[in-house]
C-alpha cells in the first residue's frame, strides 16, 4: 500500500510539473514594484568611493548590491581574490549582510549592512556600513548615498572610521 501511494504521489507531482509552462517567469505584480518603498528593489552595479571622515577618498571600486523585497540586501565586490596589501596583511573582506528601510513620512532610504575580514587567511574582525540617505532618482534607474563606516578588530577595538559615497545603476 505505501509503495503504490508513493507512486501516486510522485505521479502527480511530475504532472503538475509538466503542466507549467516551460520556461515560465516567475515574477512579482508590477503593482508591487510602484508602492515607493519597493522601488529600491532589484540589482544595483555600485560604484563606492571610501577614505577618511573629511579627508580625501580613494579610487572608486565597483560592486553588486541586492535589495530585497522585505528590507534585507546582500552586497559583493569585485575586490581581487588575492586580497589587498594593508600594514597588517593581505586583506580580503567577504560579503555584506544587511537591511533596509523607507521611511514614508520624509520619503527616505537608510540601509546598513555588515561583512568581515580575513587577513592572511585568518578572521580579523568586522565592518558595520551605515548608509544615512540614499537618493532614488525620478525614473528609478540610479541611485546615490553617502555613508559611515566602522572597522572593528578581532577583539572589538574600532579602527579608525571611514566615510564615502556610492552611486548605484539598476542592472536589466
């Protein structure tokens, strides 16, 4: 008796496969993505600029960032796999966890996001990013923000903090 419902069971689920259509899209109802606060989500290619609080920033570095509908993101760079040479090593920073928020009654973005660093291999302590605007433009193509930074060691001492800019173009 199971092992006929089990063939029950696994014939009417590769019915119901075969029944979609091939090669279907799945995708949110456009009425989703013209409420304001979800016009943010989707793909952004992000050009950051970083340096110090007042100081000069350096080189622009070019990343991806995920909005997700819900108010989370995931954020990588196209930083070189080798790492970086910092005084303390070879760096490498892995990817960004965070989330995001609109605020309806001023009609702002903020967003933080976290990632770590390694350096010659090993664990060495964290990076919290606090975006404090982020500008959407009129047609929701691109978008700018300024934002902090906090590196912290392995033992929870702060580094010294940073400050940038980003400039985002929505990818197709």
């Amino acid at each position: 008796m199971y092992l006929r419902t089990s063939h029950k069971t696994l014939a009417a689920l590769l019915f119901a496969l075969m029944a979609s259509p091939v090669g279907a899209e799945s995708r949110a109802d456009p009425a989703f993505f013209n409420l304001q606060a979800n016009q943010i989500v989707g793909t952004w290619e992000a050009s950051t600029r970083t340096g110090p609080c007042g100081g000069p920033f350096g080189m622009p570095f070019l990343a991806f960032t995920v909005f997700h509908a819900g108010g989370t993101l995931t954020e990588t760079n196209m930083a070189p796999l080798a790492g970086v040479p910092t005084p303390f090593g070879q760096a490498i920073r892995g990817p960004a966890f965070g989330t995001w928020s609109y605020d309806r009654r001023n009609r702002t973005r903020t967003a933080q996001m976290r990632f770590n660093w390694f350096v010659n291999g090993l664990y060495h302590g964290y990076q919290q990013i606090q975006f404090d605007r982020i500008e959407l433009d009129p047609d929701s193509s691109s978008l700018s923000g300024t934002f902090s930074a906090t590196r912290n060691f392995i033992d929870g001492r702060p580094a010294i903090p940073n400050c940038g800019d980003v400039v985002m173009s929505r990818t197709p």
